[in-house]
C-alpha cells in the first residue's frame, strides 16, 4: 500500500488532492519566499485523524505541513520540501465559549470571519490583530504572537491552554486542560500553565509547525463594551508619538491603542486606492495615534468620562501640538473605527496590504519604543540605498504590554509582476533586516529564508539549542523542514 492509498484509508478518497492542478490554494506562501507543492494534501476533521497521518509520515519518513486556513503569510505553510500538507480548514468547531472564564474553546480552521459574529450575539470579543484576512485562522494568528491592538499586559498571551499533536504522534494538553476528560469535568481549562515546570504552548509559539500540531485552544475573550470613544491624534515628530504614547500607557488609558505612518493608515481608511487615496494620504499628518476608550460592562460612561479627562491632561501636559480628535482628515468620524478594528479585514475586499502594489513583504521585530525613530531611519536610509521608493513603505508600532516593550513593523509595498521591482524588494528587505540586527532589534519570529538566515547566525547558542530541543521532540525530522533553522 502506497502513501495516497494509506491517506485515503485514513480520510478518505475525496480528503486526498495530489494533482498539481488543484494545488494552487496551497502553494503561495505571500512572501518572497519560492512556493513549491505538496505531494499529498490530506484534508482533516479530526484531531485522530490528525494523529494518524502524523504517525503515518513518521513511518515513511516524509514531511509533513499543517495549514490551518484558506490563507497563510510569511510563507508558513508552503512544503518546501514536499511531503503530506494537512489541511485542518475543516475543523472549524466553535466548541464552547466560557463567559465566566472569558475564554472561547476553538479549532484550528476558526477564521477571524468565523469567529467575530458568534462572540459578537454573546456581547464578547477576541482581541484581535491589526485587521487580519478575514480567512486566516484565529489559532495560527495567536501562535504566531501577532501583537494584539489591546496593549494591556492582560491580553499578552492569548492562549489559555490547547491540545498538541506532538511530531511523535502523542497526544498532549496544557494547563488545566491537561486533566482527564476535559471538557466534560470540573476543570475549566483557563490555567495555561502545567503540568510540571515547562510551558509547552511557548514552545510552539511562533514555530510554523515545526514542533508540532495544534487541534484545538481556548483563546482569551473579552466583554465587547457598550459604548466607545475613538480618537485619532496627529504627530509630526516621531519622538513627540512615542512620549505620547509612554505616558498614556503608564495611565493604562483606552482599550484598541496603535500608531501608523500615513502612508498604512490611508491605505487602510481610503475609499479606493485610485480614489480618493492620495488625497487622503496629503491630508495626514506623518503619524498618527489610533486610541478606543471602552466604556466596559459596568458603567461605561463613568469610565469613559474619567479615562477622557485623564487623556485631555496629558494631552495639554505631555503633547500639547497634538490635539485629541474625533474627525480624521479627509476621512470623517472616528465613530466607524472601533468596528472597523475588531473585525477582520472585509472578505469582499482586496486585501488592505495588498491595495498599494499587490503584494506586501513585511519585517517585524520587538525593541523597545523609545528606540522605533531610530529604526525608522536607519530602515528607510537603507532601503533607499538599495534603490527602493521608500513612499512605498508603511509603518506600523504596536505597544506590548503597556508599552514595556513594541512591535515595530515596515511592510514593503511591491508589485509580484515586475521581476526587477521583486529583486529591489528583497535587495531591501534583506539590508532592512541586517542593519535592524546591528542596532539590536529582537526578531521573536524570524520568519521567511531571508530572515531566519540572518537571525539564527547572530545566535549561535540559541540556535544550537533549538536544533537540540528538535532533536528530542522532532526525532525523524519530518514537522515542516526548510523553516526556522530546521
């Protein structure tokens, strides 16, 4: 019996693709990455499903990919050596949502689309990333860490506790959930962390499948509050942004609270791109700040009334040429941008990293926020250098955790047709990254050949004892080779 027919065997004639033709929907990885096939596309709805095809590849020794949605980034997802992808964009169970525990019980092939209007009926909500593709998965994005708009050290880790398939084939849950017949006995499966001293959700955070496979997590929720107040705070001094947003953080002000150059922000809110885009960008200033006071479950207009006088102080104390604002130039009310925010990017849509030139490569790292103007220079001179039009570079920063810490990420803007323009790009991208490493920039997920080849070689022992770590858990080397320094 040959690999198909012992995937057949396990899900079934029509769960198995291996035409060429029919690959297309898993081949492109949206980054400068090469793309390449499967050879088998196994089609899953189950976690023993799941498991069986992990302990299939480990006894033919072939890789083996998970992909979690119709739509992957970074190149996460491609097999770029090969073997059995499994599709999990069928496992889509909404299990359970826990309002007690603020906390919803999902499977992998939850998208972003699936998810908001089933919290939204409880008056609950995720907290989500900056408008993610409305098919990506909802537990692929809180594996990879994207930041959260809700910089509160709260919402830090968005996942409570899951159930992994190890690239062994065993079985494993965290946290309280690790107890026997979850969820149908008195643990509630909140606790991330245990059994024993180690946190295994850490270790396949951020990992691409290369240390194992998860079926399914409790994602933190949150109350959807009643009421918003939306501001939007115009800066035309990087370091005068950055104070701002220091100390409204340190108040813990707001619930959504992110800045963006002009160029992503008029990318997000225009109209059309051939519209009313360049008149929209012109009116911005060069950054703004996007903060939404919450007014909670519990008396909202008290808390927003007092989360807005402590802002106005500030403001006239610590930013006085910034005014607060609740029209955005060219745009009209910040009323549509708390809704706007906690939903995913429109599905009707093309998607927003993709309106300016058609693709998008972006580099993303984790300093601290008070350095972010001196990677701003540092990126843009060095992009320019390599011949890149840097008014097709945007910016975004995300305070983490209260600002002890920040997402920096500059997404380069290019055109997938043009061959010359793909070189520049990755000329860029690659010089981007080299002069980031040499001002210390930290890449938690260095993601992509490029990226992941320049950071590992600045952490030799790190990097030693990942390969090692792989070794114990991943004995065959069959969990997405190609990726990380795998």
């Amino acid at each position: 019996m040959n690999i198909k027919e012992k995937l057949v065997k396990i899900v079934g004639e029509r769960g198995v693709i291996d035409d060429p033709g029919k690959m297309k929907a898993y081949v492109d990885g949206n980054s400068l990455d090469p793309s390449r096939a499967p050879n088998y596309v196994a089609r899953v709805k189950s976690t023993a499903e799941v498991q069986k095809i992990v302990q299939l590849a480990n006894e033919e020794k072939v890789p083996i990919v998970p992909s979690s949605s119709g739509i992957h980034f970074n190149g996460n997802a491609v097999a770029s050596q090969g073997g059995i992808l499994i599709d999990m964009s069928g496992m889509k169970k909404v299990v359970e949502y826990d309002e007690r525990n603020r906390k919803v019980l999902i499977e992998p092939g939850v998208t972003w689309k699936d998810l908001g209007p089933k919290l939204g009926k409880k008056q609950a909500m995720t907290m989500n990333p900056l408008l993610p593709h409305a098919k990506s998965s909802v537990v692929t994005s809180c594996l990879e860490r994207q930041p959260a708009l809700n910089p509160q050290f709260e919402y830090g880790e968005p996942v409570s506790s899951m159930e992994m398939i190890w690239p062994t084939g065993e079985i494993f849950r965290t946290g309280t959930a690790s107890s026997t017949g979850y969820p149908d006995n008195y643990a509630d499966g909140g606790y991330p962390y245990g059994p024993g001293p180690i946190d295994p959700i850490r270790l396949l955070q951020g990992a691409q499948g290369t240390m194992g496979v998860v079926t399914w997590a409790n994602i933190k929720t949150e109350f959807l509050p009643p009421i918003d107040k939306a501001f939007f705070i115009g800066f035309g001094c990087m370091e005068t942004m950055v104070e701002a947003m220091y100390s409204i953080q340190r108040r813990r002000i707001g619930h959504e609270c992110f800045a963006l150059d002009n160029l992503n922000l008029a990318t997000i809110l225009a109209k059309s791109m051939s519209g009313n885009f360049s008149k929209l960008r012109k009116a911005l200033p060069p950054w703004a700040v996007i903060l939404i006071l919450g007014g909670g479950r519990w008396f909202p207009e008290e808390k927003i009334a007092f989360q807005e006088e402590a802002l106005r102080e500030l403001q006239a104390n610590v930013f006085p040429d910034s005014p607060l604002s609740e029209i955005i130039p060219e745009y009209g009310s910040t009323r549509t941008l708390p809704n706007l925010l906690r939903n995913p990017w429109p599905e009707d849509q093309v998607y927003w990293k993709w309106r300016k030139k058609g693709a998008c490569q972006d580099m993303f790292f984790i300093t601290m926020m008070e350095k972010a103007p001196l990677f701003v220079d540092a990126v843009c001179t060095v992009a320019a250098a390599c011949g890149f039009d840097t008014d097709n570079l945007g910016m975004y920063i995300q305070p983490i955790e209260n600002a002890s810490a920040s997402h920096v990420e500059f997404n380069f803007y290019y055109n997938p047709e043009d061959a010359e323009e793909v070189a520049t790009v990755e000329a860029a991208y690659t010089a981007a990254i080299e002069e980031a490493l040499k001002l210390e920039a930290h890449f938690t997920r260095p993601y992509g050949k490029i990226m992941s080849a320049l950071a590992y070689e600045k952490a030799g022992s790190y990097t030693t004892l990942l390969k090692q770590t792989k070794d114990i858990f991943d004995p065959n080397h069959i969990f997405n080779p190609g990726k990380l320094c795998f």
